[in-house]
C-alpha cells in the first residue's frame, strides 16, 4: 500500500544542535499513528517539520508521492491535511458556529448539528469559543482540523489538560473519524491515550528514530522503558 | 426652530467629519493594530487624486472622487507590499515606519505640486433659513458617513470575508492551519482601509483648500474617534462620533472652535479613564447582560 505521508531521512539543525537526526517514517492511510518520546526527543521539532513550521536542513518529506518540504502550512492544508496545535487554537472572539463555517471550506455538504452532536458541543453552538471549558476547546479543535474531511489530520498533545473521562471520550473521537477515513499522526505523552488509540507507534529518543511497530511491541521492549526511565 | 436646525447641522457636520475621518483608521488602526500616523497622507493622496484628475482630465466630480479612490487603493497595496506587511504586530515599529511615510508623501506633494493647488468647486447648493445658509453638500456628506459606516459593519460583521479577516487578525496561526493564505487577507484589508481613507479625501476634496498638509486636518479627529470607539470599532464608531460631535458642537456653539477641540480631547481622556474599552465595550458588555 502505498504510504499517505513518507519523511525520507529528514534533519534539523538549529545551530550547532541537531533536533531531528535522519529521521524516516512511513504512515499508511487508515494508521493513528503516535509519535512518542520523552522531552527533548524531538517530537515537537519534527512536528513542525511536517506541518511547515520550520523547513528541513536536509532529507525529503512526501505526501501522497509529493514533495512538500518547501511548501508553507496553508498550501499543505489546501493539499488536503489538517493540523491541531497543543494549545487549543480557536477563534476565540467567534461563536462555535462561525468557528466551524470558517474551517469547512471543503465538506459544503456536511450537517453541522451532527458535528456539534458528536463533538458535545450542540448546547453550546452559539457561545463564544473563548468561553468554552479547555476540554471543550480541544475538541472543538479537533472538529476545526477535521471538518472539511481531511485525508491526514496531525494532532499535537490532543489530551493535553483534559481529565480521565475528557481523555477517553477524545479517543473516541479520534477513533470515530479514522472509521470514517482519516489518518492521524498524533504527537502525545499519555500512554492511555495511546493504547486507546494507536494503531502503530514510532519512539523519538535524541533526535532519532528509536523503534517503530504496534504498541504491545514498543511497550515490551526493554529500551523504550530505559528512556522513559532515564535509565539511557 | 432655525436655532435647532443650525444646531442639528452643526453637529451633522462635526458626526460626518469625525467618521469620515475615522473609516479607514477604524480599519487599519481599529481591527489591524498598525498605528498608522500616515493616515493623513493617504487622505491626501485621495484629495489630490480627486481634485487633479479633475482639473488635467475635466472629469465629472463623481468619476474623478471615483479615480482618488483608486489611485489610494493602489497606493496602499503598494505600501503595504513593500512595508506594511512586515510591520504586522509590531506596534511601535509601526509608529516610525508610518511616521516616515508620512514625511516622505507630504513632501513629495509639496515638491510635485507646491504648496497649495486649485481646489474644485464644493457641489450641489446652498439653502437659506433665517439668516442661515447652509450647504446642502455638507447634509449629504452626513448621510453618506452613515450609508458608509453601514455597509463597513456589515462587510466586516455579517460577510464570510467579514469573519475571515477579524478570525485572521485575531489569530493568523490558526487560519493558517485552515489552510488561508493569510498575506492575502492582510493585504486585502489594508487596501479596504486605505481605501476608505481615499473615500474621505475624496469627498472632502471640494470644501477644502487642497494643500500637502491637508490630511493633518483628518489624523487627530480619526485617532480619538477609533481609541474612543474601543476595541471593536464598527460597532463603536457611531456611539464615539456622535459623543465626541456633540461635546464639540456644544463647547464650540458657546465658545469658539478651538475651545471645541479641547473640549473633546479632555472627554477623550475621561472616556478612556471610564471605559478603557470604549464604547464598543460598553455596548457589548451591555448587550450580553
């Protein structure tokens, strides 16, 4: 099958400190796939790297079989991806409702009650989404990257903040829209989360890729736990 | 009743004058955050893009105000292209970088066209009542500041252009992450601010003696109007007008203009003491109760 996102031996380099050290990773259409790792692994440099944040000092990152490493964040999300930052990124001056008309400009077919329905946030579709709970922002969030049916949603840290209960019902939300056909590439720290929802997972440690596979497989093995105990 | 005529008018005049003046800042200064102490010269450039197109092409006034709105359009695209867009919030940097601009456009009409040019003649008529006449351009300028503020709140309150632009103001990140070439949406509103600002040149053109400094006569009254207006300045601007127009008319029709002028500053800084968020704040604080 041929893989909907390819970063083929990328690095980054900020001075004489190298972030991302050759990193290769091949996600297939359908995967939710995490990107794990303990501070200062890298996961957020290369985060921006395939978002368009920052450009590569080498290696080549493809999307569907192009070249896209050059092109800024709106011209990937044109291409057809969609991107949720940590820190909930909504317009918070904008009701629910104009924050989701603003974002779907694809999916003109879409029933913006099912969304809100799905999402939890039918009851508060015309509050302003600066007034909305953290969990609420994040999902609203989640529904701005997701509404015009992306093929490829980046998710960074989507749980951050949220509680037990606001962390399981976010797993379902993720696991619903990959039903429906969206592949995920999260960055995140929760390991609940990540069992809930991984389909594979691929380790950062200093810059480099450690292990990739499933996550019994990346669970089980020796290393990963030495870096999470800082044992290396 | 002559006496409450002439009171209206005085403060039409003063209401139309102060959002007139205020638009295109509203836009640029109001929702965008660029203090921009050029505002004036851009004011400038739609007065002498009015009157000159006029005099060297012999076009009817409307087609000629129609021209000065253009070549301030154009003006700003090329300003913000070249200047503006690197200065996006950057408030202070704005403050030298306009100020500059300033300078340099003022001088530049100086030198081009030297230190004052034949104005046009102010159009329509004046009407008597009592021992009053008044102009009836001056009524129309009133009725026109109101269409124009009307159709600037629903653009930028009621439009999807409207949205996209506060949206990308507000967070350019995260319009970004929707996939909205956010250069464009800045430059898109900078040039409906300038615009605007080439709008009010453009009609104040023929009541005015059209000299380089001519837009000095807008910069106060437009500043004062926008902080007066507060934070959302469509809603803002016609509560602020009408407050700041009466003081002055009030003061003025007792004392003399430039009492007026004080008068209105000193409200000003009550205003932004009372309502830090000015009248926009109020009204929305009111509205959501």
């Amino acid at each position: 099958m041929a893989s909907i996102l390819e970063t083929n031996s990328v690095t980054k380099k900020f001075g004489g400190f190298t972030a991302v050290d050759n990193v290769s990773l091949s996600v297939n259409p359908g995967e939710v796939r995490f990107i794990i790792g303990p501070n200062g692994a890298g996961k957020s440099t290369f985060f921006k790297l395939v978002i368009g944040f920052h450009t590569p000092n080498s290696g080549s990152i493809k999307y569907k079989d192009q070249n896209i490493e050059k092109l800024k964040l709106h011209e990937r999300i044109n291409l057809g991806m969609g991107v949720k930052f940590q820190a909930p990124s909504v317009f918070s001056e904008l009701t629910v409702l104009e924050n989701l008309s603003l974002a779907n400009n694809r999916n003109n077919s879409l029933n913006v009650n099912d969304l809100l329905n799905d999402f939890d946030l039918i009851s508060e579709k015309n509050n302003l989404a600066g007034d909305l709970s953290h969990g609420k922002k994040q999902w609203l969030d989640i529904a701005l990257s997701t509404i015009s049916k992306p093929d490829l949603v980046f998710l960074d840290e989507p749980t951050a903040g949220l509680s037990v209960d606001e962390t399981k019902i976010t797993g379902e939300i993720v696991k619903n829209l990959n039903k429906q056909g969206i592949t995920f590439i999260v960055v995140g720290h929760d390991m609940d989360f990540v069992k809930q929802t991984a389909t594979k997972v691929s380790v950062l440690h200093l810059g480099k890729m450690f292990i990739e596979g499933s996550i019994e497989k990346v669970l089980s093995d020796k290393g990963v736990n030495d870096i999470y105990l800082g044992l290396s | 009743m002559v006496f409450l005529f002439n009171i209206f008018y005085q403060f039409g005049d003063s209401l139309a004058f102060l959002l007139l003046a205020a638009i295109g800042l509203a836009v640029i200064f109001g929702m965008m955050k660029i203090i921009n102490l050029a505002h004036g010269e851009f004011i400038t450039v739609g007065a002498y893009g009015t009157v000159v197109s006029g005099k060297v092409f012999n076009l009817p006034l409307p087609i000629a105000m129609a021209f000065g709105v253009v070549i301030t359009i154009i003006f700003g695209l090329i300003l913000e292209k070249l200047i503006i867009r690197y200065l996006y919030g950057r408030p202070l940097d704005s403050v030298v970088a306009t100020w500059g601009i300033s300078l340099i456009v003022s001088q530049s009409f100086l030198v081009i066209f030297g230190p004052s040019y034949e104005g046009l003649q102010t159009p329509m008529g004046n009407f008597q009542l009592g021992e009053f006449s008044y102009s009836e351009y001056r009524i129309f300028l009133i009725f026109i500041a109101l269409i124009i503020l009307f159709l600037l709140y629903y653009l930028f309150m009621k439009t999807s252009f409207g949205t996209l632009a506060r949206a990308t103001i507000e967070n350019p990140s995260i319009s970004s992450s929707m996939g909205v070439d956010v250069k464009n949406v800045y430059t898109i509103t900078f040039a409906i601010g300038a615009g605007l600002a080439g709008v009010t040149g453009a009609l104040y053109a023929p009541t005015m003696t059209i000299v380089p400094s001519i837009g000095q006569a807008f910069i106060v009254s437009a500043f004062i109007t926008v902080v007066t207006a507060g934070a959302s300045p469509f809603v803002g601007l016609v509560p602020a007008a009408a407050f700041l127009g009466t003081v002055q008319t009030s003061v003025t029709f007792f004392y003399k203009s430039t009492i007026g002028l004080i008068a209105i500053l000193c409200a000003v800084i009550l205003i932004i003491r009372y309502l830090p968020k000015g009248f926009s704040g109020l009204i929305l604080k009111t509205r959501s109760k």
